[in-house]
C-alpha cells in the first residue's frame, strides 16, 4: 500500500506532466494563426500579429524545450521501479 508522500510524488509528478504537456500544446507553432483568430482584438493579439516571426520562433524555442522536458520526464517515469 502506498504511503501519504509516494502519493503525493506520484500527484506532483502526474500534475508537472499534465502541465509541461499543457504548454507543448499551446506553444506549438501550428496553433499561431489559431492563437491570432483567438486574440485578436486584444493586445496581445495585436502583438503577435506585428511580430509574427519574433512569435514562432520565440514560441517554437519554448514547445522545443517542453517536449525535451516532458519525455525526459515520461522516460524517468517509466525506468522508476
């Protein structure tokens, strides 16, 4: 039977995958012209429109860096016994 803290490493590691997958999601370059349609009318929206080439690559660094992060995390997951 497990105990309160290897329940509780197991939630925080489920919640820290959830969330680095979460933002590989939102960061994925494909979704930018979805993300203008979405925004648009707000400042941010107008933002990412004057700078459309800063936002794909700033954005494609991040969704490169969360996937790194997350199947390096899925791979511990898997080798923990």
């Amino acid at each position: 039977m497990p105990t309160i803290e290897q329940t509780e490493k197991t939630l925080g590691r489920r919640l820290r995958t959830g969330l680095f997958t979460l933002l590989a999601i939102i960061s994925c370059p494909c979704h930018i012209p979805i993300l203008l349609v979405v925004l648009s009318g707000t400042s941010l929206g107008l933002l990412l429109a004057a700078h459309t080439v800063l936002a794909v690559t700033l954005l494609s660094a991040i969704f490169i860096a969360s996937l790194v992060v997350l199947f390096r995390m899925l791979r511990t997951r898997s080798q923990a016994p």
